[in-house]
C-alpha cells in the first residue's frame, strides 16, 4: 500500500516486478461505500490513490500545470459514476488510464487548436526551482522523456518510476505485457538516442559511466 | 542457451539491470545467465542510472483537500432513499388495503366466470340476438352476395 506523503523513488528496491496482481483488495469496501455516497469512504480512496494517480499524470503531461486539475476531474468521474467499477482490486489501474486518457486528449486537443504548444512546469515547490536552475542534466532528461511518444513516457512512468508489475502496467494501459515490454525497450532506446550527444556528459555527471 | 540469451537480452532491453523489476517467474533462471552478457548488462545500467536521475513530480499542499472540496460540491445523484420507521408501517397499511382491493375484484372476476359457465349464459345469449351480415367485403366470395346485399325482390 502507498501511504499519502510516501515517495517511491526509482533507485526503490522494496517494489518487485511480480507475476501476480496485488493480492488483497481493501478498495472494494470502500467502493461500495462510495456507492452508497459516503464521503468518508471516497475520501479514503483519494488518500490512498491521490499521490500515484498525480505523479503518473505529471510525467504524462511533463510536469503540466493541468495535472492538478486533470487528477481532480478523474476522481470526481469515480464519484459522479461510482456504479462503473466494483472490483476494488481493478481501482487503481482504472483512475491511471482514466486520468492518463484525460491528460492525451488535453494535449491533443491544445495541439490542435495551436495553444500552448510548449509544457508549461507545474509549480510544485522546490524541486520545480532545482529542475529549472540548478540541475541541467536533470533538465535534460525529463525534456527528453518530454519528447518520447505518449505510451512509451506511460509505460516508463508506470513500470520504472512507480514500480509497477508488467501485468499491473498491462492492465493499466489495457494491453497486453508483450506491449508493455515492447513500449518499455523503444522508450529506452529512444531516451538513450535522443539524448546520445550528452550522454558521456550525463553519465559523467551522474557518476556512472560504466567504462 | 541461445533462446536463453535472447530473452535476457529482451528483458534488459525493457526493465533494465536491476533484477527486481524482472518478470518474477523468469527472474532466476535469467540472473543465472547475466555474467554471460555483461556489455548488456552495462548498457542497461547506464540508461537505469540516467532515468533515475530525472525529476520527480512534488506533490502540491493540499491538492488532496481541493479534491475533496470539489467533491462535495459535485454530490452524485443516489437512487437510494434513506430509510424512515415512520413510513413504514403507513407504508404497510396503505399496502394492505390495496391488497384487499385487489383480492376481492380477483374473487368478483372468478365468481362471475363460474356463473357464466355453468348457465350456459352466453350461448343463451346468442340465440337471441340477430346477427347481421351487410358489409361487401365479408361477404366477397360468396356467390348471392348481391342478393343478400339488396334483398330478394
């Protein structure tokens, strides 16, 4: 369970790519619940959904200052509608596609109608200031991941940042894990090749040039 | 050893070089092999070491509580209708004379069923009364239609 305020961080080792989906389903009760419009219980749910379904969101939308606002309207789709879903088990991928949905059709459509082309950095404290002033390479790798197509950025954020088994990822994204492999290696190989005149550079920075 | 290979080549290709993130079900019989590619492996780790160096989203103060609030303001319409003691037994009363109703115009219907039949009522009925037969086209076909229509003169 992901409790509010809790960080997964890539470098995590605690999360492991499991066979298996998670095996408890403590989101049915309060499911039902919300069914019934309790709001305790649908506040139960945003505290444990809220912090995932937002930095999947972020990274979809490279760091948008729609995400607040894109994570808001796919919860309140569960409260409006809460009849739609019963398995508690399925609640967590169904909010991640719901809400990444929501975000793919936001940036398609202010392609489309030529506004606000370029990502605009959510204000999110400190880290945004570091991200724009201090950390170039750091600057440089989420523009990267900004460039990556829109399934290949999900599935990096899905099974890479948040630790996610490829069937749980899978069921997220509504495909099947041989997709989510293949997402996974071009999302890779495209980070590697867009950002290849820096890499020595990036690595050097990191402290990881393997040779 | 070769199939072996590939796949292990495929998985660090997508998960990286970190085995935890590995399918579990391939995960050992592929760590047993990762000495045997170790310029895959390298490569891997690289890009591992790169994407853990982007940013992390900070979740904003109070995002949570703005949600909340907003939900409350957006209440979804329940087709439940909270239960009240008080209506039920005025509830089960007007039930109950409806029900009464309903049984005697039942039992008013069977009544009157069984009289019709065993008076023989309507057959008696008939016999009294006179049919007529004056529309053209139920009498189409029938040979002194004409006859019937006009009348013998």
């Amino acid at each position: 369970m992901f409790m509010p305020g809790e960080r997964k961080r890539p470098g995590d080792v605690s999360a492991r790519n499991t066979e298996t989906g998670p095996s408890n389903d403590p989101d049915s009760a309060l499911l039902a619940a919300v069914a019934a419009g309790d709001e305790k219980a649908f506040a139960g749910l945003v505290e444990r959904h809220y912090d995932i379904v937002y930095r999947v969101v972020w990274r979809v939308t490279s760091g948008h200052a729609d995400t607040e606002d894109i994570v808001q309207e796919a919860f309140l789709k569960l409260w409006n509608n809460p009849s739609q879903l019963r398995q508690g088990a399925a609640l967590r991928g169904w909010l991640m596609r719901v809400a990444t949905n929501l975000a793919i059709d936001r940036a398609r459509r202010k392609q489309a109608s030529n506004l606000d082309d370029q990502p605009e950095i959510a204000d999110s404290g400190p880290d945004a200031l570091d991200q724009v002033l201090g950390d170039r390479s750091a600057t440089d790798i989420n523009s990267a991941l900004a460039r990556l197509p829109e399934r290949q950025r999900l599935a990096l954020s899905l099974v890479y940042f948040e630790n996610m088994s490829n069937i749980e990822a899978a069921a997220a994204m509504e495909i099947s894990v041989e997709a989510i492999e293949s997402l996974l290696a071009r999302g890779r190989r495209a980070l590697k090749a867009d950002l290849k005149d820096r890499w020595r550079d990036l690595l050097a920075d990191i402290g990881g040039m393997s040779q | 050893m070769d199939a072996l290979k590939t796949r292990l080549a495929e998985v660090l290709a997508a998960y990286g070089a970190d085995p935890a993130r590995w399918p579990a079900a391939e995960r050992a019989r592929l760590q047993a092999a990762i000495q045997s590619e170790p310029q895959l492996l390298a490569e891997a780790r690289e890009i591992d070491l790169v994407l853990a160096k982007a940013a992390a989203p900070v979740i904003p103060a109070g995002a949570a509580s703005r949600l909340l609030a907003r939900a409350g303001q957006a209440r979804p319409a329940l087709n439940v209708v909270p239960f009240d003691p008080a209506r039920r037994g005025q509830g089960q009363r007007q039930r109950s004379i409806w029900s009464w109703g309903a049984a005697a115009a039942l039992a008013a219907s069977f009544a009157c069923g069984i009289f019709l039949g065993t008076t023989n009522f309507a057959a008696r009925l008939g016999d009294s009364e006179v049919v007529e037969i004056d529309d053209p086209i139920v009498l189409t076909g029938i040979d002194d239609a004409t006859v019937l229509l006009e009348g013998e003169s």
